[in-house]
C-alpha cells in the first residue's frame, strides 16, 4: 500500500500546475508521511449538488487547482452536450464569480480558461464580489451556466465550487450526476486545454445593473429611518451592501471596522459564520457603543460571500426610566423569514411562498391567511428556487430570497434591505421587529425553534447516529408521542428522496439530517402552542423552551450524540 500511495502522489505532483501545493506534496512525498498523503489520496472530493468544498491543499481530496481544473472540464464537456443556446449560433457563456478566499481568483481563472479552451466562452466579474451577483449575472447576460467560487460560512482553510445552470438557479438532479461523470472521465489534465487569454473580464456594468435592481425590492415611498450596524464577517459584502443602501435613501450603516474589510484568515471570529457563538460579539460590542440619535434599530450581518443575512435587535427595557436596554440578540432565521412574509403580505405581494422542511411550519399558516399558495422543498436554495411561480422563498440558516425575478437564489444585501425598509415602518408607528413577532405568535400560535448542530472530525459518527436512529426508533421525545416518522431516504408525495429523518409529534416537529456543506449532524426542531393574548407570551415562550430543551436532551440520547 505504501509504495502504491506514493506513485499515486508522484503521478498527481507530475500533473499539479500549482507551485504552492506541489511544494506541500512534495514534502509529504520526501517525508513518506503516510498518514498525511493517505488523508488526500483516499478518494476523490465528491462532484454533488452542492458543487465541491472541502479544505484547500494538495491531492484529489482536497480544494485545489487540479481538481478544479478537472471539474471545469467536466462541466464544459456536460455544457457542449447540451448544444447551444437555442437560436444561437454562437457557444453559450459562462460567468464566473469569486470571493476573497484564498485561491479563489486562481480557480475563477482556471475555470475561465478551461471554458474558453472548450470553445465556450467565458467571463469573469470584475473583482470579488457577493453570490448573489453572480447569480443575477447569469440570467442578465443570458449566460447557460454560472459558477461560483466560494466556500461561504465555511472555516478559512476551505475553498468550494458552486454550479448554476442558465435559469439562475442552482444545479439538482440529475445534472449533478451528469456532471460528475464527466468530470470522472478526464483522463489527464496534459488532456484539458489552458488557454492564456480569451476570456472577458467584465466592468462594473453587471453591479450596476444588480444594484438597479434592487429598487424592486422597496416600496416606492416607504419610510427609510431605520438605523444599522453592519458587518462583512472579513467577507465581500461591504462595498455592494453600503453602495444598496445609498440608493435605498437609508441612513448610511455604521461599520464593525474589524470586520469590514476581506480577510481570508477571518482573524476576529473562530468560523466566519453569523450563526456560530462568538461571531456577532463585535457587532454587538460597536452596537452598544453608539447612543441617543445614532443608536442603531438593528444589526445587519451578511456571511462572508453576502448570500445569507443576519438580523440582531434590542432585547429588553430598561426598567427606570423604559427606554430600550443595550442588550443585544441574534434574532433566528425562522424569525426574520416569518417577518419578511408578514411585510410582504402586508404590501399585497402574490405567489408563492416557499420553504425549506426544516424552516418552521409559521410560513404556511402566513400564507394560508393571505390566501397564498404555499410549498416545502427539501433543503437549500436548489430547491426552493424552483417552486412554481415563487414570490418569496427563505430557508432557516439565514437564507433569503425576497426578489426572485432578479436573483432566484437566497441574497443577504436584497434581505437587509427589506428588513431595515419593515424595521423603518415599524419606528415610525413606534413599534419594532419583536412587536411584530408578539403579534404573529398571537395570531397564528407561538412557532418557537431551536436546533441541535454537532460538529464532528470523524464523518462516521454521523452515519453511526442515523443508523442508530433507523435501528431503534423513538417512540416519544420530552413525554410527546411521536405520531408519525418519516424516513426521507424513500422520498414523498411532494418531495425526492434525501438522507434524513422527520418526527412528528402532538404539536412539535423534529428533522434530522446530515449536513450538506459541513462535517454536521443538524436536528431542527419546533414547538407549537397557541397563545391566548399578548399577557399569555411570557408564560408561553417559557413552556416553549422548555419543552424544546427537553426534546434535545431526549435526541441527542436516542442518537448517541
């Protein structure tokens, strides 16, 4: 096995065009560091619907020039089976957007010039930029594929690569699996054409054109007062961001200065991610540090590729003299989604309103109310930028899509602008965002949410606790009988099969999953519990939480985590 791992090695050093990560395979080469070259050699990264991610370095296992090379290739191949654009003569395009990771712009220019090497033709944006600019150049320039290189929330060591196809949309089944055999059938990379040059790289004529966009996203006159503090997490948001905001007529935000600015390391935060403990104390820190006129309304906080968006308010009175505390939270994903609906209800929006599984069940009475149609989709934004006729889509992690019509994927500078435009609304009748919560969970029943997330080194633990899980079920979670359990490996009526579990219990939800970007095993759970009258919350938020520690405590034994 040794010798054959380490000609395995040699033949991919002999390939790698990447100085960096051929100096670092040499050395584990020279040092016959077994364990180190079996970790990279032991497979492939897997071609899936999320495109590719995993950490950067050397070998098939890992984010790096040559494997992106060769999943450039495999698209291109599965692009050109595809023929061209209809009543076009010419070779489809593809664009190719990137972050501020490292080797990120090495990887946007390898795919550029694997495309243009393949006959297609390619163009880059002009800089790092957010997601959701690439997925709205896509539909603009009326481009037949997108890709974009990120690895999002993700820790810094990673790298990743996402595929559109020309609706704007995120790739599904079964493209993914024709694109991972093409990908598996380049031979060689001495096969795989590299021209120098031949490609576009694009002006600020395609920003321009998506910030003009988000003048759909407002309603025309609506009150813009709403204060913010922003942070980038050391991301791309900043620039587009501020410059949305301008044109909105919003009070310019103030800025976490530690994290403004694009940083590969993301120094100040232990994972670059707005959910994680720790990401938002700085944002929180600056928050507090402001009073009387330029108090903020509320914190805004994108992830580092800005497709997904934070939302933090005061929490809490001051009981001398009732004005607002400095105490600071993180509202949830579920809570901004289900307030984005209720503002868009209120402004007459019609369509459909669109879910992930695992987002909370408060969607679909808002919807039924207003008389709106109303899907769930498996989880990510592939899916839910599919449903029919979609106006409004959100998932729980953060992700929002509130203009379909110019980027049909989540997009965290569209989010902040609607919320600051309701938290705007909401000031000027003396009211904030959690009043407006009070008076969803009065109307349609406190939807409270919580999550079990472990994070784990070894991915066996996670196929261990869903085996576990199948093997000896559990037949009630906190003293709830569990009335019904799907087992979404066999699909539904409404949805294609997926690794996962779903409990329902009387008057609870419970969905277990693994990750599909992380080493995570995720449990999304959910309360139900009508509320009488505004007196009643209180009381009712306390049963809530409550019940839902007592179901991770049950779940968390009946996995084995």
């Amino acid at each position: 096995m040794h010798d054959e791992l380490i000609a395995q090695a040699q033949a991919w050093l002999t390939e790698d065009p990447d100085p960096d990560t051929r100096t670092e395979l040499a050395r584990l080469i020279d040092a016959k560091d077994e364990t180190e070259l079996a970790a990279r050699f032991s497979g492939t990264l897997q071609f899936g619907t999320a495109g590719l991610r995993g950490e950067l370095g050397a070998g098939p296992m890992r984010m790096n020039r040559s494997v992106v090379i060769r999943a450039a290739a495999g698209l291109a191949a599965y692009l050109k089976k595809q023929g061209p654009p209809a009543g076009e003569g010419k070779a489809g395009l593809v664009v190719i957007g990137y972050d501020a990771r490292h080797k990120s712009l090495d990887f946007a220019q390898d795919t550029a010039a694997v495309m243009t090497g393949a006959g297609l033709r390619a163009a880059v944006l002009p800089r790092p930029l957010p997601t959701p600019v690439l997925a709205f150049a896509i539909r603009h320039l009326g481009a037949v594929a997108g890709v974009e290189v990120t690895a999002s929330h993700n820790p810094p060591r990673d790298n990743g690569y996402k595929v559109y196809l020309g609706d704007g949309s995120q790739i599904v089944p079964p493209a993914d699996i024709d694109i991972a055999a093409e990908i598996a059938a380049v031979p060689s990379l001495t096969t795989v054409p590299r021209p120098t040059e031949g490609w576009d790289t694009l002006d600020d004529s395609v920003l321009d054109a998506y910030l003009a966009r988000t003048d759909a996203v407002l309603s025309e006159g609506s009150p813009r007062t709403a204060r913010t503090v922003y942070t980038a997490m050391h991301g791309v948001g900043k620039d587009v961001l501020l410059a949305a905001f301008a044109r909105a007529g919003f009070p310019a935000p103030v800025l976490v200065a530690e994290q403004a600015d694009p940083d590969p390391e993301f120094p100040t935060v232990a994972f670059p991610n707005p959910e994680e403990p720790g990401a938002m104390d700085l944002a929180f820190a600056t928050a507090r540090a402001l009073s009387g006129e330029a108090a903020p309304d509320l914190i805004i906080a994108n992830d580092p590729d800005a497709d997904r968006c934070a939302v933090a308010v005061q929490d809490g009175t001051d009981a001398t003299d009732g004005a607002h505390g400095t105490d600071w939270r993180m509202l949830r994903g579920d809570e901004v989604g289900a307030l984005l609906a209720a503002h868009l209800v209120r402004r007459g929006a019609t369509g459909t309103f669109a879910e992930s599984i695992v987002s909370s069940s408060l969607l679909g009475r808002i919807a039924e109310k207003a008389g709106l149609p109303h899907v769930e989709t498996l989880t990510g934004f592939k899916w839910i930028a599919r449903a029919e006729g979609l106006r409004y889509g959100y998932e729980e992690a953060l992700g929002y899509c509130v203009d379909p019509e110019g980027v049909r994927d989540k997009d965290g500078i569209t989010a902040a602008l609607l919320i600051t435009e309701l938290a705007s609304q909401l000031k000027e009748e003396g009211r904030t965002l959690l009043d407006l919560l009070d008076d969803l969970a009065v109307e349609h029943g406190l939807h409270a949410t919580d999550q079990l997330s472990v994070r784990v080194e070894d991915l066996s633990l996670i196929a261990a606790a869903m085996r576990r899980l199948r093997e000896q079920p559990p037949t009630e979670l906190a003293g709830l009988p569990i009335t019904r359990t799907d087992d979404l490996t066999k699909g539904t009526a409404e949805l294609p099969p997926t690794d996962g579990l779903r409990y329902t219990l009387d008057g609870a939800r419970v969905i277990v999953r693994p990750s599909g970007t992380e080493p995570k095993l995720k449990c999304y759970l959910e309360v139900v519990i009508p509320v009488g009258s505004h007196q009643d919350l209180p009381e009712v938020r306390a049963r809530a939480t409550a019940l839902l520690e007592s179901i991770k405590r049950d779940l968390s034994t009946a996995a084995g985590i």
